[in-house]
C-alpha cells in the first residue's frame, strides 16, 4: 500500500495546473515584498523570502516534463527543505526573520 509521501513527493509532476497555482502565488508574494520595498519605505519581514522559495522550488518541480521524475523530487524535496528552515529559524531565532527594519529613515531621539 503505498503512503502518502510517496504519492506526493515521490511521483510524477503533476503538469500545468498545479505548477501555474504554485507559481504565481509565488510571484504574488514576490510583487508583495517589491510593494514593501519600494512604495512601503521598509523592508518586509524576511520569512516571506522563505515562503517565496519553497513555493518557486515546488512550481518549477510541478512544471517539469514527466520524464524527468529525479529532478521533480530533488526540487520538491529542496522546496520542504526551505520551508522547514524557515520554520526552525522562526522558532529558535525569530529576531531574524521579525525585526522591524525601515529604510531611509533615521530616528532622532535628540
């Protein structure tokens, strides 16, 4: 009876639908930092960077042909790996991933 991870993670790429779902929820959380970045005056929190990579490394893995089941693991596999470390990050060392950072302004307290 085959388990759950190997019907996820270890199978054939899904094909078009699911990659284009994972991809541009990617590249909507990417045009969510560049917002930040340049009308918001301040850097965004960088888990987002975490979120961001993991669902562009599963994307890239769903879009692949099904001939090439290897590299569709390999990118999955990185992909939990990003997310997962940026769970270890958030859970051990929070202050990195949460600090309030602004650009260009500088706090006087004179």
């Amino acid at each position: 009876m085959p388990s759950i991870l190997d019907k996820t993670v270890f199978s054939e790429p899904s094909g078009c639908p699911v990659a284009l779902v994972q991809l541009c929820a990617a590249l909507s959380l990417s045009g969510v930092y560049g917002f930040y970045l340049v009308v918001g005056d301040a850097i965004p929190p960088s888990f987002l960077l975490f979120i961001i990579a993991g669902m562009a490394l599963s994307g890239i893995a769903e879009s692949l042909p099904k001939t090439r089941r290897r590299a569709a693991v390999f990118l999955r596999l990185l992909g939990i790996f990003v997310l997962v470390s940026g769970l270890i990050i958030m859970t051990f060392t929070p202050e990195l991933l949460f600090e309030d950072r602004v650009i260009g302004k500088h706090s006087d307290s004179h």
